[in-house]
C-alpha cells in the first residue's frame, strides 16, 4: 500500500514553519515577518519609529511650536541680556549749585539702575570779555538779568580746574540718591581761543561733569547718544560768568606785568 501523505508532509511542515516564525504588526495586527521593518498592510514601522510615525499635519504643528519655542528662547535672551546690561547703565541728573573763583558745588542725582562714580575732579571753560564789550559794561545792580556774553566779545578763555576734598567714599553715588559735593579751586590756565566760532553766536561757558558706572566705565561709552552728552555739559549762566570777569582781569593783569 502506497502512502502518498509521505511526499505533502514535508512542504506542508515548511509552511508550517514559515508561518510560526511569522509575527503580527503592533499596529494593525496584520500577519509580517518577523524581520519586517515595516507594516505590508498599514505602512508602520516595527521600530522605535512606530513613536514618531505622524502625519503631515501633526508634524507641521509640532515644527510651528519648536519655531515659536526658538522665538520665545532668543527674546527672552535678548531681555535677559539687555537687563543685565541695564544693571550697569548709569543716569546721573547734575545741576550747579554754585560755582566762584574758590569752589564749585554741584548737586547729583542718580535715576539709573547702577551705582555711579563721580568725579574726582571738574574742569570749567570760563570766558574773559573784552573792556569795551556790551557784555563787560552790565550791571547786576540796575539790570534785571545779566546777558549771556556772544563770541564777538570774548577777548580770551580760561580753563578752571577743581579738585574734591574730604572723603572720597562721597564720591560713590546710590542708586536713588542725591549729593551736594563741594570741589575746589586748584588751577587757572589761560587757553588759545579756537577763533573757529561765529561772531554772532552766544559763547557757551560750561563745566564738564563726567560720571561712570561701578565698572569704571564712562557713561558715553555705554549710551553714546546726544541726551549723555548734554548730562555731562553743564552751562554756566550768564550771571556766573559776569561774577568771573573782575578775577579773570585781575589774573590777566598779573601774569602779563
């Protein structure tokens, strides 16, 4: 007797094989192999990609949140240095309280966010007007105001120096605080006139008042616009500068016999 199972029982156990070491889809279910690195019937990965496998839309909206994450980052970098920076931003608001040929007092106050040095010492460009001026025949007495002397009229100019005295801890300006330093004289130096003014023009007679910041940097270099330029100028009235010119004559006077 023939049998004829003998020559089907070995295909039949390959396919049998074939189909055990088979292993179903983790998404879909669908019967793969086992070396499948994706899905025949739903297109999945097998691997760790199955976690990242999204549609176009789902990956649109998560590179617009990563786009608006690196935005969020670089603005808020920007803030972060830019307050940063800010601690060391100096703002000192300083007036003349009273200058003379032997001290000059000048009242600060600080509105930046850091502490700020003040000046060890002031230098003041003061004119002396010709005799015959309009400027040099005024009288405080019988005029209500002193005018201001024009470039036509300066004969020559002076630099007053002024240097601090006392503690040297004044000098050293809080932030929301106000001070009255007192400077004094120290030297008078004749100066060449630059005679590159307009006549006509009112001559500015003025004390520079440089401050910096706790970093020893001057307030120029940190904000170098216009506004920092006129803190540091600070003119000299017109009645201040009339109160020089008897000095000024006198010093003139001595230093030329």
């Amino acid at each position: 007797m023939k049998i004829t199972a003998d020559k089907t029982l070995p295909s039949e156990i390959v396919k049998l094989r074939i189909i055990t070491k088979r292993k179903r889809c983790s998404i879909c279910a669908s019967i793969i192999s086992p070396k499948a690195k994706k899905c025949i019937q739903c297109g999945s990965y097998q691997d760790a990609r199955r976690f990242l496998d999204i549609g176009n839309t789902s990956l649109s909206l998560v590179i617009a949140f990563l786009t608006l994450l690196l935005l969020i980052f670089e603005k808020s970098q920007g803030l972060y240095e830019n307050i940063q920076a800010r601690k060391f931003d100096v703002k000192v608001n300083r007036t003349i309280h009273s200058i003379g040929k032997d001290e000059l007092v000048v009242l600060y106050r600080n509105t930046g966010y850091s502490e700020a040095i003040l000046p060890d010492g002031i230098i003041c460009i003061v004119p002396l007007a010709k005799v015959e001026s309009h400027f040099n025949n005024q009288s405080p007495l019988t005029n209500s105001s002193i005018k201001q002397i024009y470039n036509e009229e300066v004969l020559s100019e002076f630099v007053f120096s002024y240097s601090v005295t006392g503690d040297i801890n004044q000098l050293v300006l809080h932030k929301e605080q106000s001070q009255l330093v007192t400077y004094r004289f120290k030297e008078l130096v004749p100066v060449t006139s630059q005679g590159s003014l307009s006549p006509s023009n009112e001559y500015n007679s003025y004390c520079n008042v440089p401050i910096e910041n706790v970093n020893s940097n001057p307030e120029w270099k940190i904000e170098p616009d216009v506004e920092v330029f006129n803190r540091s100028v600070l003119s000299l009235s017109a009645l201040d500068v009339f109160l020089f010119q008897k000095y000024l004559r006198d010093f003139t006077k001595e230093n030329t016999e």
